[in-house]
C-alpha cells in the first residue's frame, strides 16, 4: 500500500473505489501529517471523484465535541454552495501512535457524521492513517443510516 501503486487513471475513479482509497490517502496525507496529527478531508464532487484535497494540523486532544464538528461545517458549507450536483467528502483521521481506534478517533468520525447530515454533503468514509495502518474508521449502525 503505497501512492507509488496508484493506477495512472486514478484520477477518473471515485475516491472509493477499493482498488485505490488506501494509496490515494497515502499520497494526500503525507507520514509528516500522520507523525504530528492532522485531518486529511477530501472534497469531491458528485460521484465521488476529488475535487480539492485539503490537510490540516489536527487540534489538541483536550477540545469539544463541538470544535471537532466546527472543523468539519467550514468545509461542508463551502461544498455546500456548489451548483453541480451533491458534494461529497472522504475523511482522514492521521495520527501517530496505535493502530486501534481510539476514543479521539471516533470523536472526529462522529463529528463528521454529523457535519455531513447537517449540510447534505456525502460521507465518502473515515479513515485512520498511523504509520503502520490506513483503514476505515467502522460507522456505527445509526450513522450507516444517515451517511
């Protein structure tokens, strides 16, 4: 798993396709971000293709639930304002430390959640990246529901 096994027509395929979400992430969110911490959100445009890929450091730990959900209406409301179809947008949680999910993980995964409700923006999947792991951040079966 590495951005050097992305297809050539990467760019074509929706940011879901199996064959290259864990590649692309590696290639957006960078070993720097996950050594540090930041959130890797991927703006996309209807089918899932990416439109903008955006990284930022990741606040501390100590915040609100309501700081973890602010970082994500900026961003949803700024797709939301787009004409051509419903936006969309992959989320990765990048941190240095244990590959298990952590209660700060899921913080981010559940303010996204609802981020995403609020402003009709699609829930392309929440992904833990540490140096050791990229995988999918499980939704719970209420959020299944309204992603």
């Amino acid at each position: 798993m590495s951005f050097e096994d992305l297809p050539a027509d990467w760019p074509q395929r929706p940011v879901t396709d199996s064959e290259i979400t864990a590649d692309l992430l590696d290639l957006i969110v960078g070993e720097a971000d996950r050594e540090s911490g930041a959130l890797g959100i991927l703006l996309c445009g209807p089918g899932g293709r990416l439109f903008q890929p955006v990284v930022v450091s990741a606040p501390p730990a100590e915040i609100g639930m309501e700081d973890h959900r602010r970082a994500f209406d900026v961003m949803c409301e700024a797709m939301g304002r787009l004409d051509d179809g419903r936006p969309g947008m992959l989320v990765a949680v990048a941190r240095p430390g244990s590959r298990h999910i952590s209660t700060e993980d899921r913080r981010w995964c559940d303010a996204a959640v609802e981020s995403c409700a609020a402003h009709d923006v699609e829930l392309l999947g929440v992904w833990l990246m540490t140096q050791e792991v990229i995988r999918p951040l499980p939704l719970r079966a209420s959020q299944r529901r309204s992603a």
